[in-house]
C-alpha cells in the first residue's frame, strides 16, 4: 500500500506483470513490478505469480551487478521487487542518433550477464533498452532470462540452451546497432547477423504470431507502452 507521500502510475501492463512508476513526495523514483500472471482473463495462479516474481528478482539482484542495469532494491511483496528508476526514453522513442558509444556500452552489459552465467533472452524488444539523459546504454526486464545451473549435471543439461540464447542476445544486439547505427557495424557484428539460427526463425514464424494473438485478441490485454517504461512517462495534464 502507497504512503501518502506517495503516487504511482502504471508504466506496462502485460500478459506477465504490472509495472509502476512510484513517487515520493521529494520526487525520489521507482519501479515496481509485480507478477500477474493471466493464463484467461479472469483466471490467476497467486503461487504461479509468487514463484515468477522470485524467480525474476534473483535474476535481476544478479544482473544488476553489471553497470548499466539499474541497482536492484529488493522485494517489496509476495510478488513483487523493486529496482532504480533510470531517467532516460526507449531507444525506440529516442528523438536523435544515439551517441557512438551507445552499442559500446549495450555490448558490455551484454557481456557482462554472460560472464555471470547469465543469457538475457528478451534483447529483441526495443522498449527493454534505454538510453539515459546521460546517453549511456541501460538494460531492463529480467522477465525470460535464463542462468547457468552451478551443478554439474544441471550445466551437463542446461548449459547448452543458455550459451544458445546468449548467442541470441549477441545476434538482436547486432540487429540493434543495424538498426539504429548502420555506420557503426564491425566485420564481426555481419558475420553474427548472418548466423541466424533455426530456432530464432522457427520463434519468429510461430511462437511470436501465436503469443500475440493470445494476447491481443483473446486475453484483450492492453499494450504495453513503449517509450514510458523506465522512460520518460506521459506529461501530466
């Protein structure tokens, strides 16, 4: 429950979670998020949300060692956990040409989960990567992510679906950078664009059109917004 020096607005709203902006009275912010799972849209799993949500936050208290994601700020419910509000927009919202060391600074943080173990898996959406008003590069939602188990057996079995997505991450990040920087495309960033594997294509042409006619169109559950998570949020009027 808010204090009442306290306000909030909701940032996303997605078939997984809600995320909150929440102010102080001094202006002080964070994000909230809170797992919320609808599998229909009336019909919610409290312990399958629990589970996500810790699932998510020690991922994130992980990462969050890594310069560029934003300080993790612990859990603040049975499904929920906070983490440090960025001034900044979506790159996708971002009105000029990001500066030249912006993919420098995407590159290391990218590197820097998989040092940890980590494959951050969710790398394709635009609304995940934020450029600050100090145009440095910052990395959001945990939600997917994936970790290298630390028992044998456990990096016997799992160890090679994590260094494929970490793999992904290195081939969305290129297409990032082709994106937004075309100029700023090294011989290594083509030659990774040119090994898209079978599984990123078999994802494209059926899990992806399936997830979002399951939500859009039967769970008819609101867009998420891109360009006001963990960005600038809509001007108050």
């Amino acid at each position: 429950m808010l204090s009442p020096s306290e306000s909030e607005s909701v940032l996303k709203d997605d078939f997984f979670a809600v995320t909150r902006l929440v102010r102080d009275a001094t202006g002080d912010a964070i994000v909230l998020k809170e797992s919320r799972t609808r599998l229909l849209a009336w019909l919610r799993f409290r312990a399958l949300d629990r589970w996500l949500s810790r699932r998510e936050s020690s991922l994130y208290e992980i990462a969050a060692r890594v310069p560029g994601v934003p300080a993790f700020l612990g859990r603040r419910g049975p499904a929920s956990y906070a983490h440090r509000y960025v001034d900044g927009v979506t790159i996708d919202r971002y009105a000029r040409r990001v500066p030249d060391s912006f993919f420098d600074d995407l590159e290391r943080i990218v590197d820097g989960l998989h040092e940890l173990g980590l494959a951050y898996v969710d790398m394709a959406k635009d609304e995940n990567v934020i450029v600050g008003d100090d145009g440095r590069a910052y990395l959001i939602d945990f939600q997917i992510s994936l970790r290298l188990p630390k028992g044998r057996v456990g990096r016997f079995v799992l160890g090679p679906i994590v260094r494929h997505f970490q793999a992904e991450d290195r081939y969305h990040l290129a297409k990032q950078k082709r994106l937004y920087r075309p100029d700023l495309l090294t011989d290594r960033d083509r030659e990774t664009l040119g090994k898209r594997s079978w599984l990123n294509r078999l994802h494209r042409r059926t899990v992806k059109p399936l997830y979002n006619g399951l939500v859009r169109h039967v769970l008819r559950l609101p867009r998420s917004r891109p360009g006001h998570l963990h960005g600038r949020p809509p001007a108050s009027t």
